[in-house]
C-alpha cells in the first residue's frame, strides 16, 4: 500500500482546499495519507477551526478521520497560531531545527508531496 504526507506550505485557502480533498481522497482510495501544516499554511489554523469558515466543514472530516500528522512548531510559532494548534490537540513537529523532517518520512517509505 502507498504511503503519501501531504505537506501545505502556501497560506491560500483556495490551495489548502485541494490538500483536504486530495488527503480525503486518497484515504478513500485505500492509500495511506496524511497531513502536516508547514509555513504560511499555519497562518490558516483559526479560520479552519471557525464553524463559519468554509473550509471548516472538510477540515473537520480530516481531522475526525485522524489525517493530520501534525503542524510546525516553529512556522506556528512564527505565524502566532501555535496556541491555536496546542488548543486543538494537533501535534506540534519540530525534530529538524523546529520544523518536522522530511527525511524522516522518507526513510519510512512515504512519498512527499508539497502543496
């Protein structure tokens, strides 16, 4: 079975909406997908959690099917939303200088995708 991380680094919410369906997507394909927010895409954190946002409905499913891997700690930290990140039980990754590793992934055989 593939393994995919789906890695979001533009703050645009019309380019995050594609990483939510395609994460969805591909979880309903029967491939293995996750989610990790790095860059600007933190900046997104308190609208996606805002019930009137509407990319809230999709972010939901996703984080209610478990899709997300975690956020950057030090993109968070910069963009202010870290507390946002904390509040909602998303795991903060930061094993390469503050900010999650790629490598690591790789070596545990996903494919890297960035949005």
């Amino acid at each position: 079975m593939s393994k995919v991380i789906l890695v979001a680094f533009r703050g645009e919410a019309m380019c995050f909406v594609h990483v939510l369906l395609n994460v969805l997507d591909m979880t309903e394909k029967g491939i293995e997908a996750r989610l990790i927010l790095e860059g600007e895409a933190t900046k997104l954190l308190p609208q996606l959690e805002d019930k009137t946002f509407f990319l809230h409905h999709l972010w939901e499913k996703v984080r209610q099917q478990d899709l997300v891997e975690g956020v950057c700690r030090a993109c968070a930290t910069k963009m202010g939303t870290v507390e946002v990140a904390e509040k909602s039980g998303l795991k903060l990754l930061a094993d390469m200088q503050g900010h999650p590793s790629l490598g690591r992934y790789f070596k545990e055989g996903w494919q890297v995708l960035v949005f």
